[in-house]
C-alpha cells in the first residue's frame, strides 16, 4: 500500500511538472497584443513618468492602434506632435515584444537629430483592458539611442512608459555625445529599442492546461488499478 502511494505521489508530481512548463511555454508562445487596441501617446511629465511616481503634464500627440502580428510596423511614423515629421518613431508590436525605431536617424540633418534633458517620453496604455495584466517589462538596449537604459522603462498592470530623458541620438559624434551611427547593428543605428513584456496566463489557457492535467492524472490512476 505504501509502495502504491508513494508512486501515485510521484506520478502526480511529474504530471504537476509537466502542467506548469506547458503553463510557461503556452505564456511565452501568446501574442498578448494581437487584435488588442493600444493607445500610444507622447508626454511630458514633471518628476519623471507616472509609473516613475511623477505626474503628467501634457500629451501633446495619440494614436490608437489595433496590434497585429500580420503589420510591420504597425505605426510608421510616430512624432512628438501633430504634423511633426522630423522626430518620428516606428512602432511595432510583435508577438511579447514592442519595438520603437528612430527612423529619423537615417537622415543626416541636424534637425533630425534629438537629445531630450527633460522628463519626455512614450506612453502605452491597454485604456479597454483587452491586454492580460501586465506583470514585467524588460529593455534590450543593444542597439538603443545612447543614454537608454533598464531605467527607462516602467509598467503597471495596463501602462508602459518609455522615458527618453537623458537620451540622444546624433549623426556625428559631438565630445562626450557619441554618434548614433553603428555599423553592427541590424539598422546601421543605435535607434531601437525592444520592450519585452511579461504577461499573466489567459485564464482560459490555465483553466484548459490544469483540466488536461487532471485528466492525465486520472487515466494514469485507472490504468494503475487495473494493473
């Protein structure tokens, strides 16, 4: 009897096992964007960004898109303010990733270049909650405008903020300010950055994976019994 339980134990452990790195693997494979409407604003704050503990003081540019794994990039040219088309960004969601690509970079004027000292930056909200919760989000700064950072990113639940606070980036090196220009990258830039971002599991998917795991389980003990 003892022998009997301890390997019943055991098979429920492997099966518990095997339920939670379908879990991990189902979470990783979703596209929590896909189909979901995202506004996307540009901002300045005072202190920082809200998710920083600072305060909104203007939006001075929206845009409301419907994220889609099938449309790259799903905004092409995201600007500070309306009509302005020399600071623009390409944003694109991708499966658990948010890319932004300073286009404006591959211009070599001056005025296509920026440098931002003060709390400005770029706002992704989930405003109609089609977006599981958001539960971290990391900063590949590999290739990214000089001075971005892990620090640069803060989340909540519904919210991303970008700062852009401190960063630059420059068609020609200026004394400490190096050039934006890098051969090694897949741009040719330092003007991308990639969001990644966690999120929780769908309840469905839990819900589904967890039955699937209970009827292993079950199966296992009937054929256990008739054995």
């Amino acid at each position: 009897m003892m022998t009997f339980k301890k390997k019943s134990s055991e098979g429920l452990l492997v099966l518990l096992t095997m339920g939670i790195l379908f879990l991990g693997m189902g979470a990783q494979a979703d596209s929590p964007f896909e189909g979901a409407e995202v506004s996307v604003t540009w901002e300045y704050w005072n202190g920082g960004s809200p998710g920083e503990g600072g305060s909104l003081i203007v939006a001075t540019d929206t845009e409301e898109v419907i994220a889609s794994d099938q449309v790259t990039p799903d905004i092409p040219t995201f600007h500070s303010s309306t009509g302005n088309d020399i600071e623009l960004w390409a944003i694109d969601f991708w499966e658990d990733e948010i890319s932004l690509t300073y286009i404006s970079a591959y211009s070599d004027e001056l005025t296509h270049q920026y440098m931002y000292l003060i709390p400005v930056g770029i706002h992704f909200e989930d405003r109609w909650d089609q977006i599981p919760e958001i539960i971290n989000v990391s900063l590949d700064d590999e290739f990214a405008p000089f001075g971005m950072n892990s620090d640069s990113v803060s989340f909540d639940e519904n919210n991303i903020w970008l700062s852009l606070e401190g960063s630059m980036c420059h068609s020609e090196s200026m004394g400490s300010m190096p050039s934006c220009v890098n051969p090694v990258s897949p741009t040719g830039h330092d003007n991308q950055v990639i969001l990644l971002v966690e999120t929780v599991p769908e309840p469905e998917r839990v819900t589904l994976l967890l039955s699937g795991v209970i009827g292993l389980y079950s199966l296992s003990q009937r054929r256990r019994s008739r054995a």
